[in-house]
C-alpha cells in the first residue's frame, strides 16, 4: 500500500515538472510559415481556418505597429528633409538617386562598383575569420583564466587595461605589423570581439558548481574530458553571452577599420560615397548595416539557445 | 564490490576474510586553516567497516558527518591518521568510493541515460565493449526502477526519481564502498520512505559495502547494521556505535511495534538528546 502510493507520487511529480518556455524569438517563425499557407485548404476545415486567422492576426499585431511608427518617421524625415537648404536628402531623393543600391544588392559592374550586398559579405568574411579566431582563443584562455587562480592573478590586470583600448587605436600597430589592410581588420575584430569572450568564460568557469567538479573527481575525468564533458556544458550560458557582446562589438569594428583600410567592404564603402558627396548610398548603407548587425546577434543569440538548451540548472 | 549472489535464496552471499579490515578508518584528525584561523572538525576517528556492511553515520548538524563521508571518498584530504581500503590508503577520489552526493548532482546537460552512461564509459571504457556498456547503463537504471526515464533531462523529473539516477550512477561504477552523503534530505516523507525500501533490496540483492550519513533517527535504524553516532563538533569524535540487530528483509511495518527497534531506537535518541543534545554556540 505504502510502497505504490509513494510511486503514485514520483508518477505526478514527474509530470509536473518544469517544462523549458519556449523562447519568443523561436515562437514567431513557425506561427508566419503557417500564416502563408495557401488559403484554398480553408472552406472544408474551420478548425483550421480559425487557427489560420488567429495565426494572421498574431502576425499582424507584431508587424503592424513597428511599420506604423515607420511611415510616421518617414513622413516627418520627408517634411524636414524637404526644404532646399536642407543638408540631408529625403526619403523620396534617396529611392530616386540610390534605388539600385536598394533593389539589386547583387550587381556588379566593375571591380569597385558592385552591389552592397557583396560588399557586406566581404566585410562579413573579415568578421568571420576574426570572430572565430577570438572564439576559440577566447574561450580557451576564459578557461585557463577561470581554472587557475594563478593564471587568473597573472592575466587579468592586462586584460582588465587591453580591454578599455578602442578598435581602431589596434589599427596602425597591426598595419604596422602585418603590412597589408586585409589581415590588419581582421585583427581589429579578434582583438575586439576577444576580451568579452574571455571575460564571460572565465567567469562561467570560476561559476562551475562544486557538486559537478566532485563528480568529475570521482569519476577521475582527465583534463580534456573535464574540459568538454564539464567545463564547456556548464559554462555554455556564459559562453554565448561573451560571444553575443563579442559579435556586436566586431561588427562595429569592421565597420570603422574599413573605413580606414579601404578595398571592398561596406565600411568603405560608407567612406567613398562620403568622399564623393553620395549622401543617399550612405543612408542605405547604414540601413544595410543595421540589418545585418541585427540578424548576426540574433544568430548568436539562436545557436546559444539551441546549445544551451539542457543546461540551465534543475 | 558486488557479492556472488547465493543460488538459493538470490541474496548476496558475503565472504568475510578474519582478521582483514574491509574498510579501516584510523585516527583521523581533520583541520581547516583558512589564513590564521583555525578549525578541528574531527579528532581521533576510529572506525572499522566490514565488507557488506550497511554503516550509517548520525549526529547534529554540525559535527563533520559530511567531513567524514568525504574523507573516506578522497574528496578531502585527512590532517593526521589515515583512511585504509583493503589495506591501501585512500588519497584521492575515485569510482571504488562512488558517492551520492545531498542535492544528486546529475549533469543538467546529460539525460539520465547519459549522467549513468558517463560514469560506465569512464570506468569500463577499456573492459567492456559499446553493446555490454549499454546495457549495463539500463540494467543500473532498471535497478532503481528509472528504466522509462532514460531519454528525460534531470529537469524533467522529480526530486526522487534524481536521486535514484544518482543512486544509479554510483552502483554503476561497481564501487567497493557506496558512500550516501544524506541522499533523501532533500526529499518528502513518502517519496524517502520509497528510495528507502529502494536502497534496502539493492543491498540485499548486490551485498554492497554502504556508509550512509543521515539526521533522521529512523532511517538509521531501519537500514543499518551499525549505527555511528558522532559527538558535538567541533573537534567531533564518534561517541558510541550501535548495533541493530534487526534480521533481514525488515519491514517498514512490522518494525514500528517491534521491540528490539524501539529499543536501537530510544538509544539513538538518547544518545543525541540527552547526552548530546545539539547546542548551537558550539558552532
């Protein structure tokens, strides 16, 4: 009797376990797929159809009002804009002057006048490149920093100064040192994008519950296999907040140390149209840039929350 | 270590070898200095265990009990004396002392198939091929009835059903020695009274060497075949050891009138509130 009622508890507690919320950002995909499908399917299925409108107007009320706020802008951009002294170009100046900037990122009609898509991918090769190099050495040295304290009195105060010193004060020592633009920004990013990475890793290290490092002792995990089976799930959270911080801030780097290094990026793109008084291209290379900033934080942000899925502590 | 099993009665059958400790726990002292203070938990442990000996270890809060438990699992290590396995002396952690930690401590990260699967991969890795590490993972998960559960992440199951997976984690390692550091603290009367029953077939199925620590008075008569009962810390010594001569297979029930177990009963709390009764200035 006793025995099968204590089962009949561990039964319902196991059923009303926490269950993980499901993240917002991951929630809005799947309702706009179903959104836009064919409507024909409607006329036999009102169960369906109900979900299909209910799935419209959840879209609607998360698009509508920012494309509101958006006109309204617009309109008070235009009437500012419009007067003959005015030293920026209104919206509808800027669609008129730059509208194949906008509706073909993809041309190319010579060797420096391609489209702004192809610039951002090459700026966002530079990014890659940095950003994994930071990445990996970044998070390799969080966690010889966050394991030893004796690294940790070593290493931090210089990482405490490297780190307050801006992008572009790195540029002219890495030209100096690598003697060609294209591996100098790729530079400026690492050394961006390093110090949060670093920084966050140590910390979810040092944050490592005793309860785990006992079960790795017990279980006598040699170093590599503490560092993948215990280290990196545990400090994960961590991890994807430095890494987070960290593509911010190298998107912001590559911008400005393009500017600087010339060649094919969007940087510099931004500083030739500035050069040859192109002030409708410099807007929508700002708008480019914005979109492109948002959708890479938001990447970050979904692979973290993809691997650090099991990991938030029960 | 676990026991040949005795063909008729399917209970462990346990070999003792005279004159050899099993599990020798000899004067230890146990200090911690933290810059210039100082701090004795533990003074002049004595204690001997033999194999398959159920052994659980009582006293306040307060008087080193967890101290000790991670001293035999090499988890801390011993001021003076020494703790001796099979005649080796213990200094540093391994799966021969497996140990169920208070608040389980399962990987959040793993499911429950896999915090089991780590420990076999990690301590049969060599011995047994991928098929035979496989099922050994389910039959230690089938052992604390946690066979459905094998695909849940540990937020998905209850308090008790972690702790039989920890449970399991332990005795997957084959362990000489399974160390209980209060493994039911944390945990509801009914679902204690349930990993209690657990915990007592599993030793009498596989005759394993147990050290418990517990608080709870009824717990260690019920399980033990000697209670250790330790005196106030600091500088905490074990006061007196009680054997419960209680025979085997004990019934929750039937032990609530019998009179030998309210007899080891009254000398537990006798021992802890009257002679020893917790006092909190002494922290």
């Amino acid at each position: 009797m006793k025995s099968s009622a204590a089962r009949l508890q561990l039964v319902e507690t196991a059923n009303c376990g926490p269950r993980r919320a499901v993240p917002l950002s991951a929630g809005a995909l799947p309702a706009a797929m179903i959104a836009r499908a064919p409507p024909a399917a409607d006329r036999g299925l009102p169960g369906f159809a109900k979900r299909v409108m209910q799935n419209i107007s959840s879209v609607l009320a998360t698009v509508v009002p920012p494309l509101v706020v958006l006109a309204v802008l617009m309109i008070i951009w235009e009437l500012a804009c419009s007067g003959p002294k005015s030293g920026l170009p209104p919206p509808t100046k800027i669609w008129r002057e730059a509208k194949d900037l906008i509706l073909d990122p993809f041309f190319v009609n010579g060797p420096q006048d391609i489209g702004l898509g192809l610039r951002i991918l090459t700026s966002l090769q530079r990014v890659a490149i940095g950003f994994g190099l930071s990445s990996v050495v970044g998070v390799l040295l969080g966690a010889l920093v966050g394991q030893s304290v004796w690294a940790m009195r070593g290493l931090d105060p210089i990482f405490q100064v490297l780190r307050t010193v801006p992008p572009l004060a790195w540029l002219p020592i890495s030209l100096a040192a690598f003697r060609d633009a294209s591996p100098s920004a790729i530079f400026v990013i690492f050394i961006t994008a390093i110090w949060p990475i670093i920084i966050n890793t140590a910390v979810g290290i040092r944050n490592i519950p005793q309860d785990y490092r006992n079960v790795a002792e017990v279980l006598r995990l040699n170093p590599l296999e503490y560092f993948w089976r215990i280290m990196i799930p545990s400090a994960a959270p961590y991890i994807f907040t430095g890494l987070r911080i960290g593509i911010g801030l190298s998107w912001l780097a590559i911008i400005a140390a393009e500017m600087l290094t010339g060649g094919v990026g969007i940087g510099f793109f931004i500083w030739d149209a500035w050069n040859s008084s192109r002030l409708s291209d410099i807007v929508v290379a700002l708008i480019y840039i914005g979109v492109v900033g948002f959708v890479l934080d938001r990447l970050v942000s979904w692979i973290g929350q993809l691997a650090t899925r099991g990991t938030a502590a029960s | 270590m676990i026991a040949p099993l005795d063909p008729k009665t399917h209970t462990a059958m346990i070999v003792r070898q005279p004159g050899r400790s099993f599990l020798k726990i000899d004067h230890v002292d146990k200090v911690f200095e933290r810059g210039a203070s100082r701090t004795e938990v533990l003074r002049d442990v004595n204690l001997t265990i033999e194999q398959g000996e159920f052994v659980t270890i009582i006293g306040h809060s307060g008087c080193g009990k967890s101290t000790l438990l991670n001293l035999i699992a090499g988890l801390t290590p011993v001021t003076r004396g020494a703790v001796l396995l099979e005649d080796r002396e213990v200094n540093e952690p391994g799966p021969d002392r497996a140990v169920v930690f208070q608040n389980h401590s399962l990987l959040p990260w793993l499911t429950t198939h896999e915090n089991v699967k780590l420990a076999v991969d990690k301590v049969f890795g060599r011995v047994k091929s991928r098929e035979e590490r496989r099922e050994w993972t389910m039959r230690m998960l089938e052992l604390v009835q946690m066979a459905h559960a094998g695909d849940k992440h540990p937020s998905e199951i209850s308090g008790g059903m972690k702790q039989r997976v920890g449970i399991a984690r332990a005795l997957a390692m084959e362990p000489k020695v399974l160390l209980l550091d209060e493994p039911f603290g944390a945990l509801d009367a009914l679902t204690r009274a349930h990993l209690q029953d657990s915990v007592m077939q599993i030793h009498a199925t596989l005759g394993n060497t147990v050290i418990m620590i517990t608080h709870d008075v009824d717990e260690a008569v019920l399980l033990s075949d000697r209670i250790v009962m330790m005196t106030n810390g600091p500088s905490a010594t074990i006061g007196e050891v009680l054997t419960v001569d209680l025979p085997r297979p004990r019934r929750r029930l039937e032990m609530v009138s019998d009179a030998a177990y309210i007899r080891c009963r009254e000398a537990v709390m006798k021992f802890l509130y009257e002679r020893h009764s917790y006092v909190e200035a002494a922290e």
